[in-house]
C-alpha cells in the first residue's frame, strides 16, 4: 500500500481514512506501539512547534468554560487525594529547574 512520494486521489484517500476509523487493534498490537514510542527524543524546535499548535484558538477548550456541576464534580474528585513524597521531591527538582532556567 505504500507508494513512496505519490500523492493519493482524494477520494481514495478519504475511503482508506474512513476503513481505518474505529478499527479495532489487540492489546499485543498496542504493546507494540507503546514500545516503539519508548526513549524518543523529541528535539526543543518540535516540542515548541508541537506546543504552538496546541495553544490558543487551537486549544480544545479554547473560549469554554467549565460548567459549575464539572467544577464541583473536579474539585470533590481531588479533594483528600495524596501526592506520594518521592513523587512531591520530583516534581519540585523539575519547577526548581524550570524557574531558574525561564529561556529554555
């Protein structure tokens, strides 16, 4: 099915996009997946770009607002919730790091 540098019909395109939606894969199948993800290095000019695109009016909650049953429904959800110590120590090495270096 790959056609390395050929560009596909758009209707064609659309028939593969549409028999691909929903399909179901096996767990095996998402384990594979999952491991080939593992270690990526994304560079700093991605994450920026991929954080760019994501922020604004292209935000999913972009101009919404959280209806006051949701925010209830949230707040009750994290309240008594405890944060683990080792995980408290690594999230403040990380703002530690954030805060001293705001350029990067």
């Amino acid at each position: 099915m790959a056609q390395s540098g050929k560009k596909l019909l758009d209707a064609r395109s659309k028939k593969i996009s549409k028999s691909l939606k929903n399909h179901p894969v096996s767990a095996e199948t998402r384990k594979k997946m999952s491991l080939a993800q593992k270690g990526r290095i994304i560079s700093k000019e991605t994450r920026l770009r991929m954080s760019i695109s994501r922020s604004g009016k292209n935000h999913h909650m972009y101009g919404k607002h959280q209806s006051e049953e949701t925010k209830r429904k949230i707040s009750k959800k994290l309240k008594g919730r405890s944060v683990p110590k080792a995980v408290r120590i690594k999230i403040s090495k990380t703002m530690k790091k954030i805060l001293a270096n705001p350029s990067d």
